[in-house]
C-alpha cells in the first residue's frame, strides 16, 4: 500500500488484517516452542502439567535440565568452535573476495562472479554430498599413493567446516562487497598523496570504514553456521554440533529438554542480531 494514496477503510482493515495474520504466523510457532520448554511433563504436549525451570537447570532423571545435560553442553561447544572458525575464515574471504570483484578488472570476472554465487543456490545437502565424495577420493588418493592420512579430508569438524564455509563465505562476500561499493575512494588517494602507503591506507581508512559491515558478515555467518543442518549432516564425525544432536534426540522421541535448547538458541540469535544492530547504528 501506498501511504500518499487514500484507501478505503476496508481496505486498509484488510492491510492490517493482514499484516497481524503473517506475524502471527511467524511468531506462534516460536512462542510454542518457548512455552512447553517450561512445562512440568516429560511430554511437550499438552494438557498444562504446571510451571517448572527443571528443563533448564533440573539435576535429576528423567527432568535433566539443559545446564546439565553433558551432551547437549559438548553439542553447544562444538558448534561454538565451528561457527567461529567458519566466521573468521568467511569474513577474512569474504573482505578479500570484495576487494577483488570492487578494485579490479580482469577476464573472466563475471564467470568468477558467478562460480561465486553457485553455492547459494545448489542445496544444501547436494553441497554436502558433493564435498564428502570429493574429499573422501583424494584421501584415499593419498593413502593409495604416499600412505598420507589426512584426517581433515575424513568425516569431522574439519570437513563440517571446510562445507559450511563453502557457501556462508559468499554471504559474507556479498555483506562487505555492498559496503565496499559505497566507499570513496577519493579519501584513500588523500591518504597517498599525503605520504602513506597503500596498505597504511587502507588499514586506516578503508577498514575501519568496513568494520561495521566486517562485524555484521561475522554475525551473519555466525547464526548461518551455528544453525546449518543440510550440509553438516553429510559431513559430521563423532563429534555431532547442536542441530545433529537435537536431530538425534528427536529420533529418540522429543521431550522438553529441546524446547529449553530451541528457546536459549532463540534468545542467543535474538541477542547477538541486537548487538550487531547497535554496533552499525553507532558507525
């Protein structure tokens, strides 16, 4: 709707109408999952059992409480750890990749642009497969040729990395490369004509111009990887990041305990997309 153009009053009932029907939608699932995360039931079901934080910090079988539940906690380690490598190593990419397709001009460029974009659009488990086979035929190249067992070439968080980050760098790519466009670059040839070099240059003008698009392309892939589920699952080892283990105990049979998981993962993704708001508001 067009704010400037009168609309009948039904109409703009419809607008709104409907506009409460889509967050609703949205938001009810949601609200759900948080409220059966503190039901007193071994069931996330209904009927009502009562109020209980037992899910959260219970101690005791069969209501072990997420602050104690030791596979859950590991689960949240490793998916930490593998969020922050495919983060760093995305945006590190990423701001590279934007200086590369922004300051340059080469042959091939479009075509690399677009080799570049690829992975957003194959599936995610089609991209999992893809590189587990992949990876799998050079170990064992490797070991048939020189007896070298490389282990990051194997099911495990080396490969549930080197997969997740096969597609989320793109995202950061995309992220830097839209606040790199925007630059002046008038600014980094005053740099230069007052003396500095061209990395001081860019170190201390065009970085920290970037900083808040570098911060963001970080949180970005950092809920785009702590979340992923499609790729992992093809490339997971013994040591199962979050939404394995949830999808694990779910096969098992769903009880409470991954509504108090679902809902602290709600808050962390709501705290950390805050922070990141705050951050580019000041910059």
């Amino acid at each position: 709707m067009i704010p400037s153009i009168p609309q009948s009053r039904l109409l703009t009932t419809a607008y709104a109408a409907y506009v409460v029907l889509f967050f609703i939608f949205l938001a009810l699932p949601l609200i759900v999952v948080a409220a059966f995360a503190f039901n007193d039931s071994q069931f996330p079901s209904l009927p009502w059992e009562g109020f209980t934080w037992n899910w959260f910090f219970g101690s005791e079988r069969p209501m072990i409480g997420v602050f104690h539940e030791r596979s859950i906690l590991r689960a949240i380690g490793t998916s930490v750890f593998v969020a922050f490598c495919v983060s760093a190593l995305s945006m590190v990419v990423g701001l590279s990749n934007a200086f590369l397709f922004n300051r340059y001009k080469f042959r091939g460029q479009g075509l690399l642009y677009v080799f570049m974009l690829l992975p957003l659009v194959i599936p995610g488990i089609v991209l999992g497969i893809s590189i587990l086979v992949a990876s799998s035929r050079l170990a064992n190249g490797l070991w048939d040729g020189f007896q070298w067992d490389v282990e990051a070439l194997r099911p495990g968080l080396w490969l549930v990395i080197l997969g997740q980050f096969s597609f989320i760098t793109t995202i950061a790519t995309l992220v830097i490369g839209a606040r790199l466009q925007k630059f002046d670059r008038t600014l980094e040839e005053a740099a230069l004509n007052l003396g500095a070099g061209r990395l001081t240059a860019i170190r201390t003008i065009t970085l920290p111009y970037l900083a808040p698009a570098m911060i963001g392309a970080f949180v970005v892939a950092f809920l785009m990887s702590f979340e992923n589920f499609n790729t992992t699952l093809m490339l997971v080892g013994s040591d199962a990041p979050l939404t394995i283990a949830m999808f694990d105990r779910l096969k098992e049979g769903s009880t409470p305990l991954l509504n108090a998981v679902s809902l602290l993962l709600m808050l962390g993704s709501s705290l950390l997309a805050l922070i990141m708001i705050a951050f580019q508001k000041k910059n």
